[in-house]
C-alpha cells in the first residue's frame, strides 16, 4: 500500500513538473491576447447583429467549432505547407508581423486598408463568420508568426480561450451591443490596436537579421 502511494506521488509529481515545462502562462496570456487582438470579435459586433438580421439566426457553436478546426489545422500544417512553397518560418513571421501592424492600424486610426469579401455566401454560421470573419488570413498569419516564438501548447491554450470568448460574444451580441454600444466598442478597439501594433514590432525585430 505505501509503495503504490509513493508511485503515485511520484506521478503526481512528474505530471505537475511536465505541465510547468509545457505550459507558460506569460505566453499563454501573450498569445490570448494577440489572437483576441486580431480576431477583433468584439469590433465585429455590428457585423454579426447585421447578419442575424438579414439570415435570421446566426449559430454560435458551429461558427466557433469551424473556426477552431481551421486555426489548429493552420497551426500543425501551416509551417509544411510554407516548405513546399520554400518559405522559412521566419520570413513568414516577418510578413505576419508586417500584417499584424497594419491591422493596429486599421485599429487605432478607424480606417479600413484590407478589404473584405462583400459576398457572404448562404450559411452566416460558416461564411463569413467562421471564416473569414474568425479564422481569417490576418488570424493565420498571426498562428505561423505565434508558432516562431512560442510553444505550440501553449498556442492551443491560446487558442481555446479565445473560442470560448468567441462563442459567449457571438451568444450575447444583441446584450452587448445595448450595453457597451458603439463608443464602448471603439474604445476597445483602439486599446487593442496599441497592444497589436507593440506586439508586432517586437516580433518584427525578433525576426529581423535572423
């Protein structure tokens, strides 16, 4: 009996140790709030309460699991699908961050330099909430940058908890809107842009010289 004890104590142990060595949660709150940055769900509000209008319902779960199957599928075979096209992590990270910084600045200054696909296809759950409102190029280049500088599971991590911050949002956008409004929504956005944009040139010269 005191020795299966002991060996469990030992796996307890050794299962804490592999835990700390796997997950950081500076990076898992660092990548949080990147990912939060450039998915930008809640500057997407107006968007989704307009399509509930037009399409009638909008589901949350199924916009949210889609979205988190094309960001962990980006993840794992982003970086092979750069090899074949002879890209190296870093100068994608590079690009992403050059990416990343324009979307701050689409942010802080209000203005719109990317330009969205003005069809939204017959399911609102998929198209284009899902994709490419969610798990868009700006969030997938944001993956292959995040994996050049830290751990993947600690990006999974990441990952999950801005889904189930994506799902409650896209729940309660008509609550959300009535309470925080317009003015709250840009506030926040604006926030966000700032942290992006320091994100970004931190990445940018971690990558630059490499």
């Amino acid at each position: 009996m005191l020795k299966i004890l002991k060996v469990g104590i030992f796996q307890l142990s050794f299962a804490k140790n592999l835990a700390r060595g796997m997950f950081d949660f500076k990076e898992i709150l660092t990548i949080s709030l990147i990912l939060f940055a450039v998915i930008d769900i809640l500057g997407s509000v107006p968007i989704v309460i307009d399509l509930r209008k037009k399409v009638g319902h909008v589901q949350s779960g199924k916009a949210t699991i889609v979205s988190g199957f094309i960001m962990i599928i980006f993840l794992f075979l982003g970086e092979s699908i750069l090899g074949l096209l002879g890209i190296d992590i870093g100068s994608f990270a590079i690009a992403g961050a050059f990416v990343m910084f324009l979307i701050g600045l689409e942010m802080v200054l209000g203005t719109q330099i990317f330009k969205q696909d003005p069809d939204a296809g017959s399911s609102a759950s998929i198209v284009p909430i899902a994709f490419p409102l969610i798990a868009g190029a700006g969030t997938m280049t944001a993956l292959i940058s995040l994996r050049a500088e830290f751990q993947e599971a600690n990006i999974l991590v990441g990952i999950v908890v801005n889904l189930i911050f994506v799902f409650l949002v896209l729940k309660m956008s008509s609550w959300l809107e009535k309470k925080i409004g317009k003015g709250g929504f840009n506030i926040i956005r604006k926030i966000f842009g700032i942290i992006l944009l320091s994100i970004a040139i931190k990445m940018f010269k971690n990558h630059w010289f490499l």
